[in-house]
C-alpha cells in the first residue's frame, strides 16, 4: 500500500465530482480555505516580482546616469577647442554600447516581470476555474526565468563595458 502524503498539494473542494457538482456553480462551490490557498500559492511570486521591480528601478537609474554623462560629453564636443576630443568619441561610443546593453536588460526585466504577473494571475485564478493550469504556469514560469537570466546576462555585460573604459586619476 503507498503511503498517502496529506501534505501533497489537493484541489480545491470545488473540483469534486459528486453529485452537488452539478447543482453548485464553481463559485458557489468555492470555500475560504480554497481562496486562502490561491492566496499563499500567489504570494512567493509577488516577492519575486518586487525584486524584478527593484532590479529595474537600478536598471533605470544606470540608464538615466548614461544619459546624462553622454549629454555632458557632446557638449564638450561642440566647443571648436574641445580638448581630448578622440577621448570622448570614444568614451560616447562606451556609453552608447551600455545604453544599448541597460536597454536590452530593461526590456528582458520587463518581459519576465510581466509573465511572473500572469503566472501570479493564472495561479489565482486555477481557484475558480477547473482546469489543470500546471503546464502552462510550469511554462510561463520557465519563461520568465529565463528572460531574468538573460536580463542579467545583459547588466552583466553592461558593467565589464563601465569597468573596461573605466579611468581613474590622471592615468
């Protein structure tokens, strides 16, 4: 005989197929714990979502600062005696690659900030709709994973360019 696991994830109590089934809407059927449940299933997504949303507002802000220093740079290099003007084409052409690996970090970030968003949605929604949601949240979920990799892949890039053009002192 196998040995039941009362810990094991059960559906909720409105996916009986008694024969109230038929009489009770699926909201009808619906009890608190049921809800409860969606409730706590949902939640460590949401923690990861904040972070997401946190890795962006860094994202944001590297972005802004590169903005920034390039505007500075060009107007030094529409004074008619700009000195080390080959140095700043070349510290612009930096900042354009990091604008362009920040940009593609954001846009990952988002991407997989949006699905974790779908996947909370579905995870709560699997309460009131009974069908088995596993295989499109399993792959949602990868989906997501693997555009926040990606996301860091990118920022990750974006700092070997900042260390890499990086001059301190006079040197």
């Amino acid at each position: 005989m196998v040995p039941v696991n009362h810990n094991a994830w059960q559906p909720p109590s409105h996916y009986n197929h008694g024969p109230d089934r038929a009489r009770n809407s699926v909201v009808d059927g619906i009890e608190v714990v049921d809800i409860a449940h969606a409730i706590e299933l949902a939640l460590a997504p949401v923690f990861l979502l904040s972070g997401i949303w946190v890795f962006l507002g860094v994202l944001a802000s590297r972005l802004a600062r590169i903005v920034d220093r390039a505007r500075n740079m060009e107007k030094e290099l529409r004074v008619p005696e700009a000195r080390d003007a080959d140095r700043l084409r070349n510290q612009l052409q930096a900042l354009s690659k990091r604008a362009r690996y920040i940009n593609i970090a954001i846009t990952l970030g988002t991407v997989a900030a949006l699905l974790v968003a779908i996947v909370i949605a579905l995870l709560f929604s699997s309460t009131f709709i009974p069908l088995n949601l596993a295989p499109p949240l399993a792959l949602l979920f990868v989906l997501a994973m693997c555009a926040l990799v990606a996301a860091f892949v990118s920022f990750l890039i974006e700092v070997r360019v900042a260390i890499a053009v990086l001059r301190i002192g006079d040197g």
